[in-house]
C-alpha cells in the first residue's frame, strides 16, 4: 500500500480547529484498513513532521433509503494525530 494512498483527507471541523490544533493535534480520514504505524509514517512522509501519537476511530456507515431503495454509506475510519511540540501542519 502506497504511503499517500493511506491518508484520504484533511479533517477541518470546528472541533478540530479551535479545541485540537491548539493541543497540536490534527485530524485525518483514512483508509479503513490502515493501522497505527502506516498512518504515523504516511503523515511524517506527506506533511514533513515528527508524529508522537496516533489515535483511531472506526465508524460504520449509516443506512440510507432513496425512493424505494435502501443503500449504505461507506465505513470510515478516523485517525487523530499529536504532533511533536513547535510543529504544524498548514492546510490551505
């Protein structure tokens, strides 16, 4: 699996903006079968940066009804990253 593969996007939510990027934390979708440590070396390859933790959460994909059609989204998997003090990482 391809390092950039494993990173899908930026997560920029309030949450995320104004009570963890100040505790230097960052928030990222990625693959559902991602672990721990291909996560850490994804986003110090991508974005240049000393990751000290990573934090995951799974979440199941909500059912969704159009017309007379029942469907599914897709699982996701989020992954929160504590970076190394006096580091960033600038989302444009």
């Amino acid at each position: 699996m391809n390092t950039a593969d494993i990173i899908r996007f930026p997560l920029v939510t309030e949450k995320g903006s104004s009570f963890l990027q100040p505790q230097n934390k960052y928030q990222f979708s990625v693959l559902p079968s991602a672990n721990k440590p291909e996560i850490k070396k994804a986003v110090e390859k991508i974005y240049k940066v000393k990751v000290i933790a990573v934090h995951i959460s799974n979440f199941k994909g909500k059912k969704r009804h159009y017309r007379k059609q029942e469907g599914k989204k897709p699982d996701w998997k989020k992954a929160v990253v504590t970076l190394k003090k006096g580091e960033r990482i600038e989302f444009v």
